[in-house]
C-alpha cells in the first residue's frame, strides 16, 4: 500500500519536531509492510520524500506561499497513486478539497484521513476572540468570528471529499461530519531505552521536570508544595531537576527564588531528545507541564509522559488522557488546577513505587502495547478502511 503525508502548515524544520510528529509517526505505517512519502514545508521551502529520495524545494518568496505550495501539491497528486492520503493542517482550506477529489479520480477506493493540528479549532477562535474583544480591538474580533463561521462551512464541504478523521487527545467521535477516531500521542518506543534499575527505598527523590516552552509550565505549583513540604519537616530528600533552555526558564528562576526554594531547584539547559532518555535513568520520576488549567482544557495527551512510559520512569500528569488508564501504578494523576503540588502524596507514591520491583518493565511493556506508533497507526488505517473502533 503506498502512503502520502502532507503536511498544510508551515512548519519551523526542527529535527526534534519533525522526527515526533512526522518520521516517526509515518514510520508506524512503514512498519506495517507499507511504502510511505511525505510532502512538508516551512517558511522558505518545500521538504519531501518520495520514493525514499529527499528534495528540496524553495519557495518563491516575493509570492504567495500558500497558494504556490497548493498548486506544487495538486500538480504533484495529478502524477502519482495512492492507496491513503493523510492530510494535516490547522485550518481547511478550499484546496483541501481539491486534493481529497484528486486523488480519489486517480485511484479508485483511495481514502482521505484528516488531521486537525488542534481540536476542538473553535475553542481556539473562541480564545482569540476573547483576547480581541478584552483589548477593544473589535474590528479583528469580528474578523475571526467570521473567520471560525467560514470553517465550519469549509469543513461540511470538505466532509463529503474525506473519509476518516484523526483527534490526538481529545474523545472526538465526528469532526466537521467526518467519522473521527481518537488517538492519544504516541512515540516510537524503539528508539528510547529503557532503565530497569531499582532505587532503593532511602535514596533522595529526584524530579526531571521538562519544560515545553517559555514561561512556567506550571512548575511554580512544584515549587510552592515543596516549600510546604520542607516547612513541615518532612525527611526525604527531594530536589527538581528542570531541562529546558536558559531564554525559557528565566520566569521559573524568579519563581524559585521568590518561594524560596533555590537551593533545591537545579537548571539542566537545553537537552537533546537522547540525553533526556539518559536523564530518566539518573531521576526518580518525572513530569511535563502541569499548567493545563490555563487554557480551562480538560484532555490532554503530551507525548513527553509517553516518552516517560516508554523510559520506564514514573511521571505526574494532569488532565484526562485518553490511552492512559487512571489506575495505573506508574503514572500519579495530580489536580488539574492552580494549587500546590501535594508533595506528601509524592512521596507516598514513589514509596509505592519502589516497592515495585518490576515496575519499569510493566511500564515499558504500556507503552509497547498502547504508545507505540505502529500500533497507534494500524489502528487508524483499520478505522479508515472498517469505519469501526474496535479495530
């Protein structure tokens, strides 16, 4: 079966980025027997590869970008066959259409997946909206009010060219009137190591915190139930370790040293993808942002906690994630709110833990069996072609 990716959005060509979520998402379906290809682009160039060739593209820069990347990508569907086209994109366009009845006129049964970037878009309008209208600047609030009517029309339309939709991290069953499946994120679990090691029940706990951008991340909520913490003359040893690079944890700084707790906060800079792997073999647990409640969101499904499973090393997490069970005993689900982290309940939770010898194994097995792409996909290329679940 012969695969086409194309990504819709800009994309800013970060190894890091580009590895997660296109080569080793679209490497679960290679995985699977078939032949893939993906069109991408950032700002200045179109980035493919067909037929395991890499070319690169630049895009006119005095034009229109967009429009000349739709007619690179319908020239180029007018050419070739495929069996599955997976469209990703933010927003729908009119081309997008065009791309779905293309493909459909070259190759009979060829089926359409769509991907929005986020889901639900609306509650995104909705966020806009309410920034524009806060600051007065009606003329661009009503912009994006009609901005979001004419997606909902675009989507109806695009709904009768496409046949299945993918959410990650959010229970969608429909998406504009396409049949939906969700999805948690995934990894490529082959490519992380695993750490099978023990600690011992008297080590100092250690927390590698990885933070996702600028700003705090939620991570003031650790600092604050580590102040309560260590005020009420608790005796484990506890310290946070925080990756992520110096322009991103300036805010986190000040906010360790206006609650005091500095002495037991430690900056690791920037790391690699492989280095953080190294990292979770050197930490007691882990845990990515916990400022959800900033965006009034409820589900959510970070790959960093898949990372963390597929690592072996135990994580807090906030929200609901849709492909991790709540009664795991690896993953501890903490309050999806501004509050202090309970730092008692952390402790309780890695002594639970440690007392588990295999633990690292059973998490490593979670991640095979639920994270990996290849699972993640076959279960998408099922659903397209059955429009059921449960395959």
């Amino acid at each position: 079966m012969k695969f086409l990716y194309i990504g819709i959005d800009p994309m800013d060509f970060r190894p890091d980025y580009f590895q997660l979520h296109v080569v080793d998402k679209f490497d679960g379906v290679r995985q699977l027997g078939n032949e893939v290809d993906y069109i991408c682009r950032d700002e200045g160039k179109i980035f493919e590869l067909i037929g395991g060739k890499k070319i690169f593209i630049p895009l006119i820069q005095a034009g229109d970008c967009d429009k000349e990347y739709f007619r690179y990508i319908l020239a180029f569907l007018n050419d070739n066959e495929y069996d599955i086209v997976y469209l990703n994109s933010r927003l729908i366009y009119p081309e997008m259409c065009l791309m779905a009845q293309t493909v459909k006129a070259q190759k009979f049964g060829t089926k359409v997946i769509y991907e929005p970037t986020y889901w639900p878009i609306d509650f995104y309008f909705h966020k806009e909206m309410n920034t524009y209208r806060g600051n007065k600047q009606y003329g661009l609030f009503l912009k994006k009010f009609f901005e979001m009517l004419s997606q909902r029309r675009r989507g109806s339309d695009f709904a009768l060219c496409a046949d299945a939709a993918v959410v990650f991290g959010f229970p969608a069953r429909t998406v504009r009137g396409m049949p939906a499946i969700p999805m948690p994120n995934g990894v490529a679990v082959n490519k992380i190591h695993a750490s099978f090691s023990s600690e011992a029940l008297d080590q100092p706990v250690t927390i590698l915190a990885v933070a996702d951008g600028p700003g705090t991340c939620g991570f003031e909520r650790l600092f604050r139930g580590l102040k309560i913490y260590y005020e009420k003359d608790f005796h484990d040893s506890v310290t946070i370790d925080i990756v992520s690079n110096d322009s991103n944890t300036a805010l986190l700084r000040q906010a360790a040293a206006e609650i005091g707790i500095e002495g037991y906060v430690n900056f690791l800079g920037e790391k690699s993808l492989a280095q953080i792997n190294d990292l979770c073999a050197t930490h007691t647990i882990a845990v990515g942002s916990l400022d959800l409640y900033l965006e009034d969101r409820i589900y959510d499904s970070p790959w960093i906690t898949k990372f963390f499973c597929a690592a072996g090393i135990p994580f807090l997490y906030t929200g609901e994630d849709i492909g991790l069970d709540s009664k795991v005993p690896f993953a501890l689900k903490l309050p999806n709110l501004d509050a202090p982290i309970n730092m008692e309940l952390v402790s309780e939770f890695v002594w639970r833990c440690r007392f588990f010898t295999d633990l690292a194994q059973q998490e490593r097995r979670y991640a095979e069996q639920h994270f990996d792409w290849r699972i993640l996909m076959k279960r998408i290329l099922l659903f397209t072609a059955t429009g059921k679940l449960e395959a």
